[in-house]
C-alpha cells in the first residue's frame, strides 16, 4: 500500500469516527408498519439472528453502552428501534430472527414486519446482516439473503465476535459466507469481521457507513 493509499485509508476511518462521535439517541419504537416514522434522511438496518449482537456492534459503533439494550435472553427486541444523532443517518435496530422457542405468531409478526418496512422505506440505502463468526450462515439467515435479494435492499456482511474463533477458523467462515453471497444480485461482496468486545473491525464499519452515506 502506497502513502497516497494510507492516506486515503486514515481520512476514511476519520470520517467514520467523526460521524459517530455525537451523541446517539433513541428516536422510536415500532411494532407495526403503521408506527414507523415518516422517512427521512438516510437509513441503515442491523439485521440478523437473535442473539448474534445487534446491540453489542451498535453500542460499539457509537461510543454508547447502553444506547441499544443488550440482553443474554434471545428474543429479546420484539420491534424496530430507531437511533439518530446531529446527522442525516438513523440506524434501525431490527429484531432478532431465527428463535428457536419464538411463538409461531412472532415468527409470522417478524416476517410481515420485516417484508413491510424492506419495501416501504425509500431512505433505507443498506442493512448490515450480522452473522456469528463462530457458526457462519445459518437457514435462518439464508431466508433473509432472499428476502432482501426480493426487496433488493443493499445488503452488506458483518461478522460479529470475531474474537472467538481462531484466526484460520475466522478466514475459512470468511471465506464460506463469501463463496454464499457471490451470485447474489443486492449483496455488497466486502465482508467486515468485528467484535464489539476488543473493537476489532468497528473503525473500518463506520467508514463504510459514513462512506457509503456520503458523509
């Protein structure tokens, strides 16, 4: 990498830095389509399965611990949170699929949910589909690349808890989920391992985000 390369690379994590330096707020809650806010500005969606570290990554991303409530119990957000700052970003915070114990009605309120606010939500320019680095892409997780695939919704790949495996495991899990998604016609080929425990990779997201909103 030339100094021109680094440059560039410091003043994109730069960026990123300063875009979630404000402070975070939370904006609403919505259990149906008809309780979301109006679209405004620009959106980015978390997404992915219950207890794989929605809320972890976010309070990681903004310097915030208790912005997104975390929770050892899967299942646990049962709505679409939304947070914003002195910004035209708002980050949603989408429920937790894949529950193994979810009451069937919840599975069916998560699916109309998600379907309604992917289809209805112009602002929405990406949703970040975490994944587990110590498993990979699950069924579950398969069913919402469709989903978004559908929508064509941008989607990008993050693997959460990259600290957990070891380093060969976390390239070959890498490696996996990018061979998956390569035909995929709305996913964004990058694939971003963090961890919200060491901050590993969460510079590098928030470039991405504020790179990819213009900021």
């Amino acid at each position: 990498m030339t100094n021109e390369d680094d440059d560039a690379e410091a003043a994109r994590i730069e960026a990123g830095r300063l875009m979630f330096a404000r402070p975070w707020r939370f904006i609403a809650g919505a259990a149906a389509p008809a309780d979301l806010t109006a679209p405004a500005g620009i959106e980015v969606a978390f997404a992915g399965r219950s207890n794989v570290g929605k809320s972890s990554l976010i309070n990681a991303l903004t310097g915030q611990k208790t912005l997104a409530r975390t929770s050892n119990t899967p299942g646990r957000t049962r709505q679409l949170n939304l947070f914003g700052a002195e910004t035209d970003l708002t980050i949603v915070d989408m429920p937790g699929y894949g529950y193994a114990r979810a009451p069937k009605k919840e599975a069916s309120w998560w699916q109309r949910m998600a379907r309604a606010y992917l289809a209805g939500r112009p602002n929405l320019r990406r949703v970040y589909l975490l994944v587990d680095a110590r498993h990979g892409l699950k069924a579950n997780d398969g069913e919402m690349l469709d989903l978004l695939d559908k929508a064509a919704v941008s989607y990008q790949i993050v693997l959460t808890k990259a600290d957990k495996p070891k380093p060969a495991e976390l390239d070959a899990v890498a490696a996996a989920t990018a061979a998956a998604i390569a035909k995929r016609p709305a996913a964004h080929p990058d694939i971003i391992a963090t961890s919200a425990l060491t901050g590993a990779g969460i510079d590098r997201l928030r470039a991405e985000i504020a790179e990819m909103t213009g900021a």
